[in-house]
C-alpha cells in the first residue's frame, strides 16, 4: 500500500446520451464532494432531443472554492466511444478517460494525449441485478475509488435520490458497491493509478442549488405567493421548482395555457394585493410585452424572470446567451420606469429574486431578473440562507390608514401624486378605497384621460420614483488590484467564470466589476470605480454585437472599451481569459473588437 496525496480540487466529467441518467449521475457526484466539505459548481450541456445526441455533466469542486466549470478535465467517463473526439480539448498527459466498452483501440485518435482504459460499467450494473442505466451509478463508484472518496457519503447520496424505491435504492447500492472494489482491484493490480485521496474536511455547511431553484427560493423568502408560467427552456425550472413546494409554502403556482396567459394572471393576481411573478425565456417573453407595458401604466407590482439562451427565434434552445439585453431594457411600448437585475453567482440569484419581490410592490413597477441558462440550470454551492417569511407589506393601506393619508378632500385617489412618485395603493373591496385600473393614461382617480397637462403630469410622476428607487438598487461590485493593468466589466453570470480567473497568478494586476443592476443603469457608481485609472477596459459578455459596451458608453463618460465576445451557445472559460492575458490572442470561438 502507498500513502495518497491529499486533493484540493478535482475537475470531473461523465458523457453519454440523453437518457442514459447521467445528468443524475453528476448531481449525485456533486452532492457528494459538497457534503465532503468542498465547494462545487455542476455543469450540463445537453442537446434539445428527449434520447440521442451527446449529453455531458461537469463537476469542478475544491477546498477554495468552486465558481465555474473549467475546460482541462482530470477524469472524463464516456458510455461511447464515439464522443471521445467531442471531448479531445479538454484533455491532457495527466487527464484519464474511461470508455463503458470492453476495449478501446486508441490508434483511431491520434491527437488524444489522455490515459484511456476500458471498463464495461453496463456489465457490472447487469451482474448486480440491476437496470442497464444503472451503470451511471457504476460510474460513481469507480470514481470515489479513483479519488479515495467516502464511499459511505455518496451511498447516502443514492439511497435518498431513491428514497421512494426502496428495490431500486438496493440495487443502485449494490452496483456502486461493486463498481468500488472493482476499481480498488484494478488499482492494486496496477493498471489504474488512483489520483489521490480527495479532502473530507468533515464539515457539511452549505447547500447545493442551481441558479432556477435559488431564484424560486428568493422569491419565496419575500413573500411570493403566486407564480404563473408556461414551460420553456431554460425558465421552466422556476416553475417545476416552486410547484414542488406548493404544499410547504403559502404560493399557488399556475401552470398556463401560454405566456400571454401566464403574464395577464400574475397581473390580477397582484391587482388584488398578491405578491406575484411570472417568467419565461426570451420567445415567450416576447409574447408577454404588452402586458408588461400595462404593469407599467397602471404601477401594478409585477416581478417577471427572463431566462436567455441562444436565438433568435428556437434559435439553440438548451444553450447559453447573454443577446437579450437590448430586448429586456426596451421591451413594451411607451416609456415607464422598470427595474432590470442580472445576478451573477447562484447565492446572488436568491438576494436579487428576494429584492425584486419588494421593489416591484414598494415602487409599484415592473421588476425584471435577467439570467441565462448557463447558471440557471447549473448547480453551485451557497451558504444557507434565512427563511424569514414575516414580510412587512410595502406602500399598502390597511383599513386603519384609509381616510388619513389617503384622502384629499374625502375621496382616494389611487395615483395621488406625491414627491417620490409612490401613490397609496389599496386592493378591491377595501373600505373608502374605490379604484379603477386600466390601460389608459389616467388622471390621479384613475379615470382615463387625453388631456395634456394631466397626461404630462401623470408621466411625470411615474418617474418620480427613480430617485428613491436608485438608493435600494445593488452597486456594481469591484473584485482585484487596486491598481490594475486590465479591468474586466460583466454583467450575469459571466462573473462566475471572471472570479476563477482571479483566483490564477497571471491575474494579480487586473481587476473585474460585476454589474448586478443595469438599469437603472449604475452611472456614477461605475464612473468612480474607474476614475483615475489608466487600465484597459474589456467588457466580457455573452453576445455578437457586445451590447453591455454599448450601454456604457451610452450611460457614462467611458468610451475607451474593448469587448470579448461569445455567442455559439456556450459559455465562457476561465482559461481562454487567462490565455489572453499570457498572449493577447483569443481562441477562434471569441470575438475581441
């Protein structure tokens, strides 16, 4: 026996069809490095087809933290020998590949530098009884021997993924159990070198979520009690999310006839006094427009989630983008007042879904989230957040207020005009607080109007609310040298990928500023952050035409920016980034302008 090197990272990666589980298998696999104390992000690409097509699940996990997947992978299991050449980037000299095959003739790849064995997994599920798909789970148990894993963890991790099956359950342990001493046997015989001993550092102190189940959790934490949606990928796992809690939490979760629909029943619901949301991906958002434009005339509280992934149009639906910035900042017809969020990490997904449920009841406007596919179907670790669901109600009259504030001259006036733009807001059926909200521009009782001073005044005071509105938006986020040499500005996700690239020791002279709020846009905020520095300014984001870019230069003094670009459906890496720094050149997949 020989003492194994303690690992404080491990980068992990099984391939194989859609349907063959093994984006269940990687979850497991996550799980099970985060309760051995590590931090860990789990990334999926998958191809838009029920079976068939390649499908992969990524683990990157580490005692420093985890904040994206990266592409040098140091164990990549396939169930093809056919999606080896898929994956060929991603290896190296120290990488090791196992095929499900019972041979593998590494001759038909000459530029594959990696250490391949072939194991027949399905045959080790088949000789334990078990479902032929089980071999993902064989795949896991060759993969806790491979890096000296508490095998007990990940059978823990099994047993509650089938904690309503308990045969199913038994026999999944039995192949993991199997699959184990196997690896055990080959690594003692010789052929297969362990890569070391993984930390357990014993502590289980955080929760694993994707970027759709912490804004589902956020909103709930601020009350949400009505979601209304139609699937569409990558948004529908908000909805399946919160369906799944309707019997834990105060919410009713409505699964729409389509997305006109899903925007028009969050907006009565919230008419009545309900704390409501809806959401959808960039296509079914386009559909929901013009109800967003009456959120916005009428100021009825609205929260609605934009999940991007790649267009137009079906464009590349279970793919990443970042191309629908323009569209969520101008979408509706007229001007009114919105906010527009885009959180970054998985922990700042639950902040800002959480702050948007009170900003849109507190100034009475449309709140949009904007995020993509690449966080929101991915898993990252967090801290656990606090479930205080006592929610003070913001800029409501109860029963007690009504005939004070609320009245001029002994009659409501539903848009009263104030100094702050925040008219007293009842709901129907309160006493001596009769309402009327329509489409129409309306005068303070709500009637609808053509005249022009009333018209102007009423413009007027829906935009008064943007100067109490700026002091609760969250401020850019400034991350690296004081001085550097290069400064990366992001908005999204993007930060994710951004953050590990601090983390190399290239990138002790640049810094990053991550906007989780862009509009209103953060002019000043931004403008201070740069102001006397002489660095190069990159803007890194997920588009073609680099419309983050744009926006700066249309909102600030800055002018002097340059853009990284990506826009085929996958997301940044951290060492395509970190390679620019060493050598100035992009990978062909970028576009620098």
């Amino acid at each position: 026996m020989f003492t194994l090197m303690d690992l404080e990272t491990i980068n992990w990666k099984i391939s194989a069809k859609a349907g063959e589980g093994i984006m269940v298998a990687a979850k497991l696999f996550a799980k099970a490095c985060k309760r051995q104390g590590l931090a860990v992000f789990n990334y999926y690409e998958y191809p838009s087809l029920i079976k068939g097509g390649l499908q992969s699940g990524q683990v990157a996990a580490s005692l420093q933290g985890a904040s994206c997947q990266r592409r040098r992978l140091d164990l990549l299991i396939i169930f093809h020998e056919k999606f080896i050449a898929e994956h060929l980037t991603e290896l190296d000299e120290r990488s090791l590949v196992i095929v499900n095959a019972n041979a593998f003739d590494a001759s038909k790849y000459p530029n594959l530098k990696a250490q391949v064995f072939a194991i027949n997994l399905t045959k080790v599920a088949r000789d334990q009884g078990a479902n032929p798909l089980a071999a993902n789970v064989a795949a896991l148990g060759l993969s806790a021997a491979l890096f000296d894993m508490d095998l007990q963890i990940l059978g823990r991790v099994i047993a509650e993924e089938f904690a309503k099956n308990k045969e199913a359950a038994i026999q999944n342990l039995a192949v993991l159990k199997a699959a184990y001493e196997m690896t055990l046997k080959l690594i003692k015989q010789g052929p297969l070198k362990p890569f070391g001993k993984l930390i357990n550092t014993g502590l289980d102190e955080q929760i694993l979520l994707s970027g759709n189940e912490a804004i589902g959790l956020g909103a709930l934490a601020a009350g949400l009690q009505f979601y209304s949606a139609y699937p569409m990928t990558p948004a529908t796992g908000v909805l399946h999310y919160l369906a799944s809690l309707q019997n834990e939490y105060p919410i009713v979760v409505k699964h729409a006839e389509d997305e006109i629909g899903a925007i028009n029943h969050a907006i009565g619901a919230s008419f009545t006094g309900v704390r409501a949301m809806t959401g959808s991906s960039g296509g079914g958002f386009a559909l929901m427009v013009e109800a967003l434009s009456f959120a916005g005339v009428a100021e009825i509280p609205l929260v609605v989630f934009e999940a991007t992934r790649q267009g137009p149009a079906t464009g590349l639906p279970t793919w990443t983008s970042q191309g629908d910035l323009n569209f969520v900042l101008g979408a509706g017809h007229g001007e009114f007042l919105r906010v527009v969020l885009t959180p970054g990490d998985v922990r700042e997904h639950f902040i800002l879904a959480k702050l948007a449920v009170e900003l849109a009841e507190k100034y009475q406007l449309p709140v949009l989230i904007m995020s993509d596919k690449y966080i929101l179907e991915s898993l990252q670790s967090m801290p656990k957040m606090t479930m205080d669901l006592s929610n003070n109600r913001l800029s409501m009259l109860n029963d007690g207020q009504l005939g004070e504030n609320s009245l001029v001259e002994g009659e409501y006036l539903r848009y009263q005009a104030t100094e702050d733009g925040i008219s007293p807001r009842s709901i129907p059926g309160q006493n001596n607080a009769l309402q009327l909200s329509n489409s129409y521009e309306h005068d303070e009782y709500g009637f609808a109007t053509e005249d022009a001073i009333v018209t102007k005044k009423a413009v007027e005071k829906r935009a008064a609310k943007l100067t109490a509105l700026r002091q609760d938006l969250p401020k850019p986020l400034y991350l690296g040298a004081k001085n550097p040499q290069q400064i990366f500005i992001s908005f999204g996700s993007t930060i994710n990928v951004l953050r590990d690239v601090l983390l190399d020791d290239t990138a002790k002279n640049i810094a990053v500023i991550h906007l989780p709020c862009i509009y209103p846009f953060p002019s000043e905020e931004l403008e201070n952050l740069l102001v006397g520095k002489t660095a190069e300014n990159f803007v890194v984001e997920g588009n073609s035409t680099g419309q983050l870019a744009d926006l700066i230069r249309r909102e600030t003094k800055l002018q002097n920016l340059r853009s990284i670009l990506r826009y085929d459906g996958r997301p940044f890496y951290s060492e395509d980034i970190i390679n620019f720094l060493k050598t100035k050149q992009l990978d062909q997949q970028y576009k620098l302008i």
